[in-house]
C-alpha cells in the first residue's frame, strides 16, 4: 500500500455570497451553452437563500471533525481542502500541497456513487490540477465509492426513521419511502462501469453502476427502516438538461403525483444520492417537491443527509486507513466494496459532459 502523507477533502463548492452566485455558475457550465434564462433561475434559488451554498459551510465542518477524529485515532497527517468549481480551487490546493513538500495524498471526495459526474470527472479534476501544478505536484489517490459503507447507510436510515415518526401516527404505515438522487442523462448512467470495471455489480443492466449502487443503498436504508418491508420507490431530481437529451427518471415531483393518485397519503423523501444538505437538497426536496406535496395534500417528510452525523466522519477515517492498508475494507449488503482504484476506461462519458447545477 502506499504511503500517504496528506488528505484530501474534495468537493463541488458552492458561492458564499451574493456576488458569487453568477460567476460560480459561470464556472459551473463554461463551454456547455447552457442559456441564460437558465442561469438566471438557479441564481434566484441562491439568491433565496442569501446567495450562500450550504456547501462549503458544510466541507469546513466536516474537515474539522474528520481532523480531530484523525488525532484521536492516531492519524498525524496534514489536511487539505479544494473545491471544482469555487474557492478553495482544486489547482491552488494541490499548488500549495506541493509547496508544502507533499508528495502523496489520498482524497475523499463528497459523492459516494460511481458514474462520471460523481466519480470520473473528480479523477479527471485532479489530473487537470497536478499539469496545471507541473514538476512537483503530488500523487493524489481518490478513495472508492462507499455507497454501502456502514457510515453511509446507518446514518440515512436513522434520519428516515426521524422523518417517518414526524408523520402523523395513522399515516405512518402507509407512506412511501421515496429516495431520489441527481439525475443524469441516460447515457451517462449506462456509461457508469465497463467491461474491465470488475464484479461490482455484474448485472447493472442499462442504468449502469449508477442506478444499481442506489437501489443498493436505498435498500439497505429500507431493511433498516422497515424490516421485512422491501418496497421503497427511486425518483431522480436536478435535471438541468435539454428536453431533447433522455434523463433518468421519474422526477420528483411527477412521482409524488403518481403515489398521490394511487392512493399514498404521505412520502417520506430520502435523498440517498447526496452526502450533504446542500443547495439541489434544500431547494429542490424542501421547497420545490414539498410544494408539490402539499398541493397534492400528500403529507411530506424529507430525511437529513449523513454528512453532519459523526459515523460519516468515522467512516472517513477508516476509508483513509484502508486505503493505507491499516484496515480491512467494510460495507453492507450483497455488492462488496468498490475497487480501490478505477479503471482508465471506467465511468467515460463524453457527448457533451452536461455538468450538474449544484
């Protein structure tokens, strides 16, 4: 195993002030011709929430509970902090690694899932930043996806469970556990794994690695909520792409609609495909999908992410040691751990990279 003498905390980033909503989406869709009016509606659910992210908030908490669990556990090694789209800018952390003296480093990065947007495009941002770097730039290893870590699903089920007991007690039975992730485009999501991408799920059929790893973990989550119980429901949310373009699907809203007319009297949401409570979570579940629900008279619930939750923090730090080789990988469920390191061709998306609006 190698040696690893700094860690990395990689994420999306997000504007941290009114002033830095536009240039931050700028950054976010440059060269992708997203137009304008489309900008100008994810700028207003910023600018709702006084043009902060949540985000960035958020990694700077979680950099500071993964270093102090990082001390009582016996793990003396510097931390770092770069973002893909806003500041700390990946190149300008992996600039001031080098002047440091580091020499390798093992990064987490916020997404727990494999597909390009949430594992390939972050190997590919740390490629760009070390030739940006040049001579000198440190080796960084990306830790694997754990989207069935005990430290991932255990806190989700304990904040579905929350938001189902917030249901009204006759309604609780019946309503839908309905988790969603960021949607991507079909094409993306049956790109997501390859024939050299080993076991990890040998039967992911046209949803590729993507859908398969959340029916995975919203399975685990529901076998906790519910034993015995396996129905649960996966809507998609966030799309951002051109109608023309196939997105997976349903949306959110749509399928509150569908489980209203059947006859569901409430939903709790679990946005399984999501470490943290982030802006596409706040706006998107607690604004959008719970005007939706209301106007359907659909009772509506909405479960934290675990990003908060000192069990995610632990679970950093044991990714960290196992890919030291100081700790034996752990997971739940049938899939096994993910490769430690992906394969060149794994995850390749290429007809025109939509990127998401987070």
């Amino acid at each position: 195993m190698a040696a690893y003498d700094a860690f990395l905390l990689l994420s999306f980033g997000g504007p941290e002030g009114p002033d830095d909503v536009v240039p931050f989406l700028q950054n976010v869709t440059r060269g992708r011709g997203v137009p304008p009016e489309r900008l100008a509606e994810v700028a207003g659910h910023y600018l709702a929430f006084g043009g902060v992210s949540p985000l960035n908030a958020q990694c700077r908490r979680l950099l500071a509970a993964v270093s102090a669990d990082f001390a009582a556990r016996g793990l003396d090694i510097p931390l770092y902090w770069g973002n893909r789209n806003w500041q700390p800018y990946l190149a300008d952390t992996v600039r001031q690694m080098a002047a440091d003296g580091v020499q390798r480093a093992v990064a987490f990065v916020t997404s727990a899932y494999s597909s390009y947007s949430a594992c390939r495009q972050y190997l590919d941002d740390v490629e760009q930043a070390r030739a940006a770097v040049g001579a000198g730039a440190p080796v960084i290893d990306k830790i694997r996806p754990y989207f069935n870590h005990p430290g991932f699903i255990e806190p989700f089920a304990d904040a579905a469970s929350t938001a189902l007991e917030s249901l009204p007690g006759d309604l609780r039975t019946a309503a839908r556990l309905v988790f969603t992730a960021h949607s991507v485009p079909e094409a993306m999501a049956a790109a997501s794994g390859s024939p050299s991408a080993g076991t990890l799920v040998p039967s992911a059929g046209a949803g590729g690695r993507y859908t398969a790893e959340l029916r995975e973990a919203a399975r685990l989550i529901t076998e906790r909520i519910r034993p015995g119980q396996p129905d649960f429901d996966l809507a998609y949310q966030s799309r951002s792409g051109p109608p023309r373009v196939p997105w997976l699907g349903p949306d959110i809203g749509d399928h509150l609609a569908d489980i209203a007319g059947a006859g569901a009297p409430g939903a709790v949401v679990v946005p399984v495909g999501f470490t943290s409570d982030h802006m596409e979570v706040v706006h998107d579940l607690d604004v959008e999908a719970a005007a939706v629900a209301e106007g359907l008279g659909l009772a509506f619930a909405r479960a934290a992410a675990p990003m908060p939750d000192p069990r995610f923090t632990s679970m950093v730090t044991d990714l960290v040691l196992e890919r030291m080789g100081k700790a034996a990988p752990e997971w739940l469920g049938s899939l096994g751990p993910a490769a430690a390191d992906c394969p060149a061709d794994c995850c390749r998306y290429h007809p025109g990279r939509p990127k998401n609006l987070a």
